[in-house]
C-alpha cells in the first residue's frame, strides 16, 4: 500500500493516510476493495492503522497475516461510520469488528475492548463492480 493516497479521478475522492503504524502492507483483493470502499464514501479523513508487514507478518494480530485485513480509525460521527462499514461491506469485507463501547453497527460485530479505537476488516470475498 502507499503511504497515503490522494487521488481524484473524474469528480470521485480516493484519500487516505496511515497513523501510527509500520504495518503498511496489503494483499492484492484486499487493497482493491479498499480503494473501492475510499472511491464509494469519497472521505479525505479516513486514517489506517494499516494490515501487515512486509514479510507478512502482523504481531500482535493474527487476523492481518498476509495482508488479510484491514484497520481503519473512527471518524468520531456514527452516520459516517455506518457508510463506511456499509462500503465494506458492500465490497466483500464480511468480517468487520467493532469495539465493545461502540454503537451496534449493521454488518459489524462485537470485536472486544481491542477495536475499541478501530474498525477490523477482513475475510475479504471481493465484489467487484
């Protein structure tokens, strides 16, 4: 994954940056939905906390090995959180946690104290369109 992306292509936002992490690595499908999911909600303040390592690895998460998932900030207004996780879902993330303190999202569920701070996005089917 780049270390932030800020495209716009046509009259559509594609924007992102990373925060706080050295986990700046994607697999493929999940990094083409992402772009799908930044490209439908069009947001310039989305901020990821990123996937996995270079190698692959992911310490301490073992849902991130390979690239298979993807952490993404709250944006601090649950409408704006529900159109991203409905973006992600919509493009195949079937696995989107939530943390415990948060609002009950649709397609999301209750991922522990730990997402608490983040979204969880992973076991990726890809959609495309």
């Amino acid at each position: 994954m780049p270390d932030q992306l800020n495209r716009t292509i046509g009259d559509q936002k594609i924007v992102f940056n990373f925060t706080k992490t050295a986990r700046r690595y994607c697999g493929p499908e999940h990094f083409a939905g992402f772009i799908g999911v930044l490209a439908e909600i069009e947001y310039t303040n989305i901020k990821s906390g990123g996937s996995c390592e270079k190698d692959g690895t992911s310490f301490p998460s073992v849902k991130h090995i390979n690239g298979q998932s993807i952490d993404t900030n709250y944006l601090g207004n649950n409408t704006k959180d529900q159109k991203v996780i409905d973006a992600l879902h919509n493009f195949g993330f079937t696995e989107i946690l939530r943390g415990k303190n948060k609002k009950a999202f649709n397609h999301a569920s209750d991922g522990g104290k730990l997402h608490n701070n983040h979204l969880h996005s992973g076991e990726f089917v890809g959609k495309y369109r």
